[in-house]
C-alpha cells in the first residue's frame, strides 16, 4: 500500500463566530499557503512511483499509419506504454462526444498525444518517449474556421466542420433595419489567450490492491474529472476518486480531463503509482485557450439615438475538438446584443472545427470576447448619431424589468446606478460640459 503524508496544518487560535453570515471567516488554507506547506500537484511523491512521459504529433493534421513501440519498450527504465488501444472507452466531451483520450487513427492538431510511456525516472520516460516511432501521412489542414465553413474545406470530422449553430431571434429585424434612420456595421476579432498559471498540469495516480485508482492532480472541477476519468476508464465512479491538490492557476484551464486517465492506466497497468507534469511547452501547445471569436455587428438606429434593431454573428474557432465551446458560445450568444433594450435583435453563433488549439473555458466563459465588440460598437453606433457615448449608454441601457433577447426579464438592473456611480468617482467630465452635468 502507498501512502501519502500531508504536511499538519498550523494551529489556529481562534474564536468561531456565532454566525458567518455578515462575517469574516478565515481561509482555511491561509496560513498553509503564507507559509509554503500547500502541497500542489507537482509536489505529490510516492515511495516506487513512475515517471509518465507523452508522445505527441508535430502534423496538425495526418493519418497515423502505424506505431512502433518496441524501441521505447526496450530503453533503460522503461515500464509500460499506453495507446489508444489501451483505453477502454477512447471517447469524451461535454455536449460532444468528439475527443479521443489518446488519437486513434487521426491527429487533429499539433500536439496531441498518440502515446503515453511510463518509466523509473523523468529522464529515462523522456529518452523512451524519443524512442517511440508514429509513421504519419499528412493530410490537408484548415486553420482559418471562415475557410474551415466553405463547402470544400477538409473534414475534421464525419459531416460539417460546423459543429452548432446557436441562434436567437427577438422581434423582426428586418423591419427594424427599415426603420432605422442609421445603419452602423463592423467586425471585430479576439485571439487566442494561452492562461498561463504558474503551475502546470501534475497529478499522481496511485493504484489499490482491489484494482481501484487514486488520482491527485491540480484540477478545479474534481468531482467532473472523476466522472469523466471513470467513463473512459470504464469503471464505477466509486472506484475512482480525484482528490484535487493545491491549484496554483486555473482560471478555467484545469475545468477538464487531460493526464488522469493516462496516469491511471498506467498506475493500473504497472501496479505502481505513475505521476506525470506538463511543461511549458505543452501547456502552450496541447491544452486548451480562450476561443478566437470573429464577430460581426450591425445595428439600426434613430437620429434621436434610440436603438432599434441588431443583428449579430459570431464565429467561434473551437479548434480540433468541442470540449467546452457549445456551452461557451450559448452564454457568449446571450449577451452577445449587451445590457441595451433594442427590440429587434438577431444572434447567430457558429462553432467551427479546426486544426488550431483546442478552445476552452476561460475567465468569462465567451463573454469578454462579445462585451469587448459590442462596447467598441456602441461607443462607434453613438459616434454616428453625434451623442456623447455616456448619454447614449444612459438612453438605452436596461432597466428593472427589461428582457433579454432570450427572453428572460430582469427584475432588478442596476446598469445606470452603476454606470453613474462609476463616473462620479472617476471625476469624468463630459466634452465640452462641466463636472456638474
């Protein structure tokens, strides 16, 4: 049996409130953190532990021919390796079920992992990951998703590179364009945004005498990884437990699966606990960023500044695989025509497959990407009627009781007191006006 010995917390001397409603309650891990006694996810040690090391594609697109693992099985240190054969049920996502654990007969973007090879030390797993020969045949790539959409662009996948289509409708657009006296239409773009926590991905899969698995890793969402993990692993979910460590950075990049179920076929396979952490590098290349986002306003408005009609398109670049860009894009969509009340609005959200970075959850989760082009919008929308743009936010802005293009009604808006608030201590002063106005 492996056991791990957790640093003892410090003693904390403190009275516990009656109540902690209305109260300050201190952090639990406070001191543990002040103090340097957190224990990440690269810190996890355990007595005859493996090394896990992943072979990945250099091909944004090819076919896998085949894979000679003998060379890597024959190096010093060397005591197992893991392909997609190896994985019992080789498919996951969250809205779809795209992704595979390891790639199959197909890599899909630069860095995916086709093999996964364990040995005595981190060294020795790197030279046999080295050793591993993929013969690939290149197949055509598509890493603009406008060219990805054309009808002859290769297919990442069986059917469309259109992976959803979210749309939302509120009142008749076009007959709000037609009574409009001014039309205002841009495109604007957001990149890729890498989060970049200090601390890479790391976790520790330790094996049970009954065939079930521990896994320690520097996740924000254990209980999903869990499920996920005993999915692909075919197990009961009780059978594998995730214990998160200390998570030094996420911001939405540690939200789903990535070396747990190759750490845990390993364990599983050599009886031995396998740890496994990311460089730079392949945080950089084969983890998940922040969805580009190409997006396109157009908006109908009076001379008097009342807005009347919007019509948005979104394209969102998922990359090679969904994971969270359906849920992504359905709350980018929502808020998409921003916090105004404008009775004709058309959304149309569109996510594409490419061979580019896998996209992901990000702080935000799509809605910096819209907030950023319907603001620049607005301020470019009250430029064209000659308003100030604090005005023109003031006019049209929600307020209690205002609805949504979905539908939903906010009972309470607090936009204008906000906006006001804001402005007052930030002495801003309207061209040409005085501080009073």
């Amino acid at each position: 049996m492996t056991t791990i010995t957790l640093p003892a917390p410090p003693v904390v001397v403190e009275e516990a409130p009656p109540q902690a409603v209305g109260r300050r309650v201190s952090r639990h891990d406070a001191l543990l953190q002040v103090t340097g006694q957190v224990l990440y996810g690269e810190d996890m040690r355990a007595p005859g532990m493996l090394w896990a090391k992943a072979v990945r594609s250099p091909h944004a697109h090819a076919r896998i021919v085949g894979i000679d693992l003998l060379p890597a099985l024959t190096a010093p240190g060397v005591r197992a390796a893991i392909t997609a054969r190896d994985v019992p049920r080789n498919r996951y996502g969250f809205t779809h079920q795209d992704q595979p654990v390891l790639a199959e007969n197909r890599v899909r973007h630069v860095g995916e992992a086709v093999v996964v090879v364990a040995a005595e030390t981190l060294r020795q797993a790197e030279e046999a990951a080295a050793r591993v020969v993929v013969h690939y045949e290149p197949l055509p790539a598509v890493f603009d998703p406008l060219e990805a959409m054309r009808p002859d662009a290769p297919r990442l996948h069986q059917g469309s590179n259109v992976a959803e289509h979210v749309r939302i409708r509120q009142g008749d657009v076009d007959a709000g364009f037609a009574a409009a006296d001014l039309i205002v239409e841009e495109e604007f773009t957001t990149t890729f945004v890498e989060h970049a926590h200090l601390e890479p991905h790391a976790g520790l899969a330790i094996p049970a005498a009954d065939g079930a698995i521990t896994i320690h890793s520097s996740v924000q969402r254990p209980f999903l990884v869990a499920g996920d993990t005993a999915k692909v692993l075919a197990m009961p979910q009780h059978r594998v437990r995730v214990i998160a460590t200390g998570v030094g950075g996420g911001f939405g990049g540690k939200n789903e699966m990535t070396l747990e179920p190759w750490i845990a076929l390993l364990a599983l396979k050599t009886r031995r606990p396998v740890k496994m952490v990311f460089t730079r590098e392949e945080e950089f290349q084969a983890t998940t960023v922040r969805h580009p986002y190409r997006m396109r306003y157009r908006t109908g408005v009076r001379r008097d500044g009342t807005l009347l009609a919007r019509a948005v398109e979104i394209i969102s670049d998922c990359g090679a695989y969904v994971s969270w860009g359906a849920s992504t894009l359905a709350k980018a969509s929502i808020h998409a025509a921003g916090p105004y009340a404008i009775p004709h609005v058309r959304i149309d959200g569109y996510l594409v497959y490419t061979n580019n970075p896998v996209g992901g959850a990000m702080r935000g989760f799509g809605v910096p990407q819209v907030g950023f082009a319907y603001e620049c919008h607005t301020d470019a929308v009250a430029a064209a009627v000659g308003m100030d743009p604090v005005a023109f936010r003031l006019r049209n802005g929600l307020r209690d009781g205002g609805r949504l293009p979905t539908g939903q009604v906010l009972e309470r808006v607090t936009l204008e007191e906000t906006l006001k608030r804001a402005l007052a201590r930030a002495g801003w002063v309207p061209e040409g006006g005085s501080a009073s106005d």
